[in-house]
C-alpha cells in the first residue's frame, strides 16, 4: 500500500568543495592571516607559555604534595577507624562489580563511566605513595569491574538483574558503612571526606528526584489542597539559601525536638539537603511536564488510560526524558554544594581540607591541598555532566 | 452506476435500524463565544457520517464533544445506550467504545509503533500482553505497514503515522470510530494511502464519523453528510442530495467555494 516515490538517480553527482585542509594552512588562514593577527597570535602565544611554564613548574617542582599524600586516607574517609576500614573497601567493591555489570549490560554510557572508574583505580594502584594493602584492595576493585562486566556478558535479563542490584546495593551502602549493630557500630562523625560528600551529594540527589515529581505533579494538580501546599513548599525553600537551611538543620531542630529525642546530626543535613534539591528538582520536572503537547493528553485519554497512567506512561517518560539535562546539571550543583556542610562543622572533602591544612606539620601547603579537592570536585562532576550529554544523544534516537 | 456500485460494497448489515449515538440540544461555549447552538444529530449503528463545514463551524468541537474531550454545558448525548455525563465512569465507558483519529496523529513518540498499539489493549482492556501483540501485528498488517512495527513514530512519514494511528484506535475493537480531520496536516501525495484504509474501515460495517475535506471520499463512502456552518447544522442529506440538490443557500455556497 505503500508508496514508493524513486528519484531520478543524478548522474553528475558533484562532490562539494574540499573544505579539511591542512594544519599548516589552518594555522596559517586563522592565526596569521594578516599583520594585526600575526601580532596578536604572539602575544597570546607568550602569554598562554608563560602561565603554562609557571604552573607546571610549581606543579612539578615547588608544590609539595607529600601534604595531599600523607594525608590521603583523611581525604579519603577521614577518621573512619582503621580496623573498619575494609568495609568501606568492600562497599566499593559492591559498588566497582555493580558498574561492571551495568556496563555488560547497557554498555554505552555507563561503560564509558566504568573506564573512567577503572582510570582512577589504575592510578592510584601504580602511584608510588599508595600503601600495599591498598593496592590489593584497588586490584581487587578493578577485577569487581572486570567480573561484573563478563558476567553481565553472559546472563539473560542483565538489564533487570543491574537494576535490582543496584536497589539492593543502595541499603548495603549504609549498612557497611554504619554496622547497624551486625557489624560494629561507627558512628556518623567518623564518616569524613571524599565518603561523607558521596554519600551526602548521592542521598539528596537519588531522593529529591522522586520527591520532586511527586511536588512536581502536586503542583499541577486539580486539587486544590495539595496544589498550594506544593506551591507554598516549593516557593518557601527557594527563597531560602541552602546554607540556611544546613543552619537550621544543625542549631535550630536540636532546639525545638523534645528532650531526650535527638536527631542524628548527619541525617539532618541529608534531610535538609534533600528537602532543598526536591524544591529544585519540582521546578524543573514542572518545566518537562509543560513541554508535553496537548494532543498527548487527547490521544491518551482517547484510547481509554486513566489519569493516573496517562501521567506515568505518557506523560512522565517523555517529561523526565526532556529535563535529563537539568536534571544532571542540578546534581552536579548539589554535589558541589555539599561543601557548605563543612561550614556548619561537618567533615566533608573541603572540611578535612581545612584540617589538613591547619596542621602545623604541613602549614603554608593550601595551594596544594586546595587544588587537589578542586581536582577531586572536578573530576567527579566533569564526569556527570559527561554522561548527560551522552545520554542526551543516545535518548534523542527515534524521537519526534 | 457509482451509485449502485457503493451500495453492494456496503453490506446490508452494516446498517441497521439501531440508534447508537443521540445528540440531543447541544450547545457549547468557548467563554462568551457560541460554538455549537442547538445541535441535534442520531446515527445509526453502521453509519458511516461524513460532517463538512468552513473552518470554525463547531465541525472539530462537536466531533469532539462525543468522547468527552470538550465539555458541553446544555444537552444530552448518549452512546450505546450510556449517557455522557460528568461522571468519569460514564466518560471511560464511552471512550473505550469509541476510537479517535487526530489532525496531528498525537502518537506517542516515546513507544515503538507496537507498543503505541498495544497500549491500551493491555491497560485499559486488560489484554494478555501476547493476545495484545497479536491484535497490533494484524493492525498493522490491516493497515498496511507491518514492516514498521518496532520504528518510532519520528521514524515514519505523516502517511504512515497516520495509519498508526488508526490501528491504535481500532485495538481497542471501538464500536464507533472518530476521525478529527485525519489527513489535513498531510502531504497531498499521502492522503491517499490514509483514505484507502478509511475507506476499507467505512465497508467493514463501523459506525464512522468523519470531519474531513475530502470531498471525493465524502461522496464515494458516506450514507449521510452534515453540513455544519456557524455551530449549526445546516442541512443533512445523502451524498447525490447535498452535492447534486443542495437545498439551503449556505450549502450552496460552500460547495461552490470547495468544488
């Protein structure tokens, strides 16, 4: 039934212009095409050497790092007691064989994520300050990889199995790293450091979200109650700065709890900061849920679905999938702003910074303690923002 | 010779005497604007009705209003016997007895073409997922593009989302099907490809209405044509009466601007 409409093949198919030319002449057409050019070319060009000679040489010669290296277990963990520490290697163990499978199993981005994973571990393996032990616990990070990555090769529904373990992983986490009386107990302000800012920046960003569609939705409703109870939710927190709200979390709820009763000081700050980022999280979803064309809702509600399922199979895939963007982008911000817990005395990456930093041992060595953690920021946050746009990409095949 | 041509291909039973849709004393209002004054309107089971009209007439709106997707403030509709009320209940009833075809397709961009068709056999008619994938294969088949089945709707041209979109109707084994004008917003070398499977749906025995402004089809398929203009219906007849003796003078005027 088909129509079949053939063009006229073109026998005289002309090739377009040769537009890749050479570096000599890319140089040449965009760096020295004329006098002012030429001039300006050199200035910049002494310019761009001499702040990359001043760098490097204090990078490689005047820095000394053995204050990132001494300390590197501070930075890591901070003051996670030593005898415990191989259930934080194990948890990240979980974590390593998780993203091998995932990346067996979805490939793609996440794969690219795991080689990125698999980079850092090869590093600090080789790295000469790294202390024995720790290199059999990184080998045995990147054979987690490796093995997740081989045995999701092999399974049927390595789809559904990565994504129940990664639920299952989710409370593991947790319980490794607090004991929960099975294990001995450590208590939250031991857990410092690159874990402290993880674990914070990933509750408030794997909680928020749900938190946010459900404001999201709220706020769209027809019901009256719940729409302004969302708005009024929604409005209040953004008009509060986030460093307020860890304020409030860590001096004022002490206050107004009954005696007695207190809530753990950490899972205050991850309350406040998930309650935050869901404010964020509603906006953006809300700006998804508008996208969505009228004739979406007709068609749905022509073919017989009720409200509840034209939101969940109509409307939200194609809402969520339109923000994924903003949605990274906000995580990225919300793992950044972690650091503001190391104001109101929690010891995140940027607390035990500030630590290390005080120690007469190592006085006058911020510049390189403060690089590092922006080096350690950058890396993780590069990486999200990374794989968003690759998501972007491969979401955008067979859309519209 | 048409004439006795089209009356062998509709099958005598596609047409009984059994009302299936009654519109009684509609009226319908876009704030302070009157888009539909009074309509009255009954078909019968089989029928295949064809509604034209200028843009603006209330032709859309009232098509429209038979599934509950526009509102009416004064009258009385009742489908196969239930009455559509304010009540969700009633409004589902009705929408799972009828199918509706848009202007712009509306498929669901995020599914295959499969999926856009199994949806609501699997949901909504609580279909096992494999009786559910028979039914769309057979759809597509029907329709003529079952090669596509696991493309995305971006993937196909407006011809072929289109007939998509009809087997999506027709999963849901509608009594009534709706068709909101299904091939204005296609290229003209395409309209055809979506009318041949209307016209296949037309002799099949459904009970058809049709905003459309394709008058080839109007006079080849249709029992009985409206003529809507101003939110009124301005004459109803068969296809040789509104085309070859159109009574009313705004009948006349309109074929005359269309013809």
């Amino acid at each position: 039934m088909s129509v079949d409409l053939k063009i006229v093949e073109n026998k005289q198919m002309i090739a377009p212009p040769k537009t890749s030319a050479s570096l000599w002449d890319w140089v040449r057409n965009n760096l020295f095409n004329n006098w002012y050019n030429t001039i300006l070319t050199f200035v910049a060009g002494f310019i761009i050497i001499g702040i990359a000679y001043n760098v490097l040489s204090w990078v490689l010669f005047e820095a000394q790092w053995t204050v990132i290296t001494n300390n590197y277990r501070l930075f890591m963990v901070g003051r996670y007691p030593l005898s415990e520490l191989w259930r934080i290697w194990s948890l990240l163990t979980i974590v390593s064989f998780m993203f091998g499978l995932c990346s067996g199993s979805f490939k793609g981005t996440i794969l690219r994520l795991s080689g990125i994973l698999a980079g850092i571990y090869l590093i600090h393996l080789l790295a000469p300050f790294t202390a024995s032990s720790s290199k059999v616990w990184l080998a045995v990070q990147l054979a987690g990889l490796v093995i997740g990555f081989l045995i999701a090769l092999k399974l049927p529904y390595n789809k559904r199995i990565a994504i129940i373990g990664w639920v299952i992983t989710i409370p593991l986490v947790f319980f490794f790293i607090h004991g929960f009386g099975i294990l001995p107990e450590v208590r939250t302000t031991f857990w410092n450091g690159l874990l402290l800012t993880v674990l914070l920046a990933g509750v408030a960003i794997i909680l928020s979200f749900p938190l946010g569609v459900l404001l999201a939705l709220g706020r769209t409703s027809k019901l009256p109650a719940i729409k302004y109870f969302c708005i009024g939710y929604i409005e209040l927190i953004r008009a509060v700065p986030l460093i307020t709200i860890f304020l409030m979390a860590q001096v004022l709820i002490p206050l107004f709890l009954p005696t007695g009763l207190t809530i753990d000081n950490l899972l205050r700050v991850m309350l406040g900061a998930t309650l935050f980022t869901a404010a964020y999280a509603a906006e953006n979803v809300r700006g998804g849920l508008q996208s969505i064309p009228n004739g979406q809702y007709e068609a749905a509600k022509a073919i017989g679905l009720n409200p509840f399922q034209t939101t969940f199979f109509i409307v939200l895939p194609q809402a969520l999938r339109a923000i994924i963007p903003t949605i990274v982008g906000q995580s990225i911000s919300m793992f950044k702003d972690t650091s503001l817990v190391a104001i109101v005395g929690l010891l995140d990456l940027l607390g035990i910074a500030q630590s290390v930093k005080s120690n007469p041992e190592f006085l006058g060595r911020h510049m390189e303690v403060y690089i590092y953690i922006a080096f350690v920021y950058w890396v993780i946050a590069y990486s999200m923002s990374y794989s968003s746009r690759r998501i972007e990409k491969s979401l955008g095949v067979g859309e519209r | 010779m048409a004439q006795s041509q089209s009356s062998v291909e509709v099958s005598p039973m596609a047409k009984s005497e059994e009302t299936i849709i009654t519109c009684e004393g509609i009226n319908k209002w876009f704030g302070d604007m009157h888009v539909l004054k009074d309509v009255n309107l009954t078909i019968k089971k089989g029928e295949v009705l064809v509604i034209l009209g200028p843009s603006g007439s209330g032709k859309s709106t009232f098509i429209r209003t038979i599934n509950g997707l526009e509102p009416i403030q004064k009258g009385h509709i009742e489908i196969d016997g239930v009455s559509l009320t304010h009540d969700i209940k009633d409004i589902e009833a009705i929408r799972r007895e009828t199918g509706m075809v848009f202007q712009q397709f509306n498929l669901f961009p995020h599914m295959t073409i499969l999926k856009n068709i199994m949806l609501g056999p699997i949901w909504v008619k609580k279909k096992p997922k494999a009786e559910a994938e028979k039914i769309a294969r057979e759809l597509l088949e029907r329709v003529g593009i079952p090669e596509q089945a696991d493309k995305y709707p971006g993937q196909l041209s407006g011809g072929q989302q289109q007939r998509v979109a009809i087997a999506r109707a027709l999963a849901m084994q509608p009594e009534i099907m709706l068709f909101d004008e299904p091939t204005s917003a296609l290229d003209p070398e395409m309209i055809k490809e979506v009318l041949d499977v209307m016209k296949e749906l037309a002799r099949s025995g459904i009970t058809m209405l049709c905003v459309t402004h394709e008058m080839g089809f109007a006079r080849e398929v249709a029992d009985r044509i409206v003529l809507f203009d101003g939110g009124e219906i301005v004459e109803t007849g068969t296809p040789e009466e509104l085309f070859d003796n159109p009574k009313h003078e705004r009948t006349k005027l309109f074929l005359s601007q269309i013809l």
